[in-house]
C-alpha cells in the first residue's frame, strides 16, 4: 500500500465525468424541527 495519492491517476483525472450535484444548505436545522415535531405528534 502507497503512503501517497498516485500522482498518474491525480493528473489523468476527467472532471467531466463528475455528476453535478445540487448543495443543500442549512439542511440540519430543518431536520431538526422536522424531528422535532415528530415527537410532540
């Protein structure tokens, strides 16, 4: 096993082949609540 990344596979990379993805942000807190609720129901 190799201490470090493989710099080959690092250079050869295509981003192009990465799916884009949608950010959630601030997803916790309405988890939260959401969970929250829950409970008292």
């Amino acid at each position: 096993m190799a201490d470090g990344p493989d710099m080959g596979e690092i250079a050869s990379f295509d981003k192009a082949k990465l799916k884009k993805m949608e950010i959630q942000k601030n997803a916790l807190p309405e988890t939260i609540e959401q969970e929250k609720w829950s409970e008292i129901s």
